[in-house]
C-alpha cells in the first residue's frame, strides 16, 4: 500500500467586469484565449458567469503553488484583455441569481432539466483538493474517517456571507444553495469499495445518473482519478489559504493513512453529530466553536487548530508541506474571506457610502485578492 500523496487542486471563479464589479458571462473569445494559453486545465462552468481551472498532478505542494500561480495569473491577465477580471469567492456579494444563464453544453442542458429550478440558483463556486491514493478499498477506508475533520476546513475556508445583496449571517451561504441538490452532504458511512459501487451502480443502472460524477458529497472517491476528493471548501480569494487548506487536506489522508498501517484507526463518529460541527462552520466560520465530540464538549475553533497542526506536524514534514499546515494560523489571525469581507463592507458604510457603494468595495477588494501574493 505504497502511498505518494500526489495532489491536485481544482478551483471555480466567478467573472465580474473592473470597472462596476458586476458579473458578466464569460465572452467566447476570452474562453478561447484562456485554452489557448491553458489547454485542458480550464474550461467553462454551469454557469456561463463561470470559469474553472485545474492543477497538473503535483507531486507536493511546491508544484502545486507553482501550477496554480499559473493558472490564476493566465485567467486574470486574459480576463483583463476584455475589461473582466476574475474572483475566486463562493457567491457574488451582490449579484441575481435569476438573472444569470447556464453554459450551452449537453451536460450542463441535462443538469438544467434534470434539477429544475435548483439548478437555477447555483450561482456559487468552491475548491476541491484531490489526494492520491492508490486502492479502492483504501480511499472508502479513509474518506469514513476523514468526515470527521470537514467541518474544521469549512470553518477555515468560508468566503459567502453576501446573498443577493444582503448579509445572510451565514459564512457559507453557498452550502446551503448547494445543499438543495440531491447527492450532497455529508457521505454515506460506506464500509468498502463494494458497498459503494452497489449503491451508486443502481443509481447508473436504472437510468437515474449516468456515472458518478454526479455524486456530489463533501468528500467522495474522485470519478475520474485514482484520488479522494474533498469538496466541501468555499473557494478562497488568497492562493496562499488555499494552498494551506491543501495541506490540511493532504496531512489528514497521510495521517490517516499511517494510523492504519499500524493497524489503528480514527474513530468513526455519528454523523450526525458531524452534521451539528458542518452547520456550525456554515454558520460561524472558526468564531464560535465546533463540538470536541470525544470530550463531548464545544471547544474554540484556534485550540482545535492548534490541536490539529500538533496532531499532523509529523506528517506535513514528511510531505514538504509544514509551513502552509502553520498558515492555518495565519487565516485564524487574519480572517476568513467572509470575516474580511464584512468588514470592508462595515468601513466603507461607516466613511458614508451606500449600501451597494459598499457591496461594489467589497468585490474590489476580493479582485485585488485573487492575485495576492503572486
């Protein structure tokens, strides 16, 4: 059960013209010019406001900081050809969801009639971090033990306070657009890779999906690759905190991994007391805690970071990748994307603007993000 956590990184971004921060569909010349710079690592969304990028198969973190730059960079430098620009951020602070259109292709024409109006409001983007593991049995093993630690990367990663214009006083408001899908969640407590495929295949097999990539749980074995795919982070403005939520992501399967070639495993909670922790980031982000449930007690979200860096120290220095494990800490003292974004909003209302003054501040603010660092 040799192991090289290989790692891949997919992110969606929502497309918003410079000048008025409003969101604009995505031109097909500039979709042209960003496949043409690109290839197959971008191609578009459901929604034709929408881009998606992929990352190689990195070999460690390194590759994948330098793949992603890439990537980020090339959309932002093809989108400013036009007068766009890109925002990584699960929902548009301001935008209608009832106004936007979906991307004329055949998978993405069933989706709007298979999901009816649902579909209609998935105006929401978030990351997913694919691990390499390489056996079937191994990825349902650990993808059990790994929902325990969803809800911590949520509550890190949250980026979607803003709804139509308004403040939900959720941190992820895209969850619960998401959450109106079928096949989300939380998954399944399945016990091997055969349970699983009997479950699924009869999904296939009556005609009710046609393969598994449209099995959307928080975490799922990948369809198309030899990974375990962690779906249920917003995407984030700052490449550096995604970076450290793939490093999380990545520590956790090697941890889990190692636990279990010393014959010992993570404890398989109830998941519904899981749910109660996914909520609370939903909610909360990293404010208000999350439920320790084998102290069965609500414990601040900084001490369960602080427990989980100790917890996968070990692990992160052998995969290369402590120091963005440590940037967990950084995103705890600066604020979460929502954290941030209120309080852009807060000022600018507070120096006397308006209320959509204010929201347009806020999507500037999260476009001077997306190239951060880079």
């Amino acid at each position: 059960m040799e192991c090289a956590y290989t790692l891949g990184i997919e992110e969606e971004y929502l497309l918003v013209d410079i000048e008025t921060g409003s969101l604009t569909d995505v031109p097909d010349a500039l979709m042209h010019d960003c496949v043409a710079a690109l290839g197959d690592q971008v191609s578009p969304e459901f929604l034709a406001c929408q881009i998606e990028v992929g990352t190689g198969v990195c070999a460690n973190l390194d590759e994948a900081r330098r793949d992603l730059g890439n990537l980020r960079r090339a959309i932002a430098r093809c989108a400013g050809e036009y007068g766009l620009a890109p925002l990584a951020v699960s929902c548009h602070p301001f935008a209608d969801w009832q106004s936007r259109k979906h991307t004329e292709k055949d998978r993405y024409n069933d989706l709007a009639r298979d999901l009816g109006g649902v579909a209609r409001r998935m105006l929401i983007c978030g990351t997913h971090v694919h691990v390499g593991l390489p056996d079937d049995d191994l990825r349902i093993d650990i993808m059990r033990q790994f929902t325990y630690f969803l809800p911590h990367l949520l509550a890190l990663s949250t980026s979607s306070p803003f709804w139509g214009g308004q403040d939900t006083g959720l941190n992820s408001y895209r969850l619960s657009v998401f959450d109106n899908l079928p096949r989300t969640g939380l998954p399944p407590d399945f016990i091997s890779y055969s349970e699983y495929r009997r479950s699924v295949d009869m999904l296939i097999q009556a005609g009710l999906i046609e393969d598994t990539t449209k099995i959307w749980w928080d975490i799922r074995p990948s369809a198309r690759f030899p990974t375990l795919e962690a779906r249920i982070c917003d995407v984030m403005p700052v490449m550096e905190h995604t970076l450290t939520i793939a490093a999380l992501v990545q520590s956790i399967t090697r941890m889990l991994v190692e636990l279990r070639r010393r014959n010992q495993r993570w404890r398989i909670y109830d998941r519904f007391l899981i749910a109660e922790n996914r909520w609370r980031a939903q909610r909360y982000g990293p404010r208000e805690g999350l439920l320790d449930i084998g102290k069965g007690a609500l414990v601040p979200v900084p001490e369960l970071v602080a427990e989980l860096i100790e917890l996968l120290q070990a692990d992160a220095m052998v995969l290369g990748c402590l120091n963005e494990l440590r940037g967990a800490q950084d995103i705890l003292a600066s604020g979460t994307s929502a954290e941030r974004q209120r309080a852009v909003f807060a000022q600018v209302q507070a120096e006397g603007a308006s209320r959509d003054e204010a929201l347009r501040a806020v999507v500037h603010s999260l476009r001077r993000e997306f190239l951060q660092g880079l």
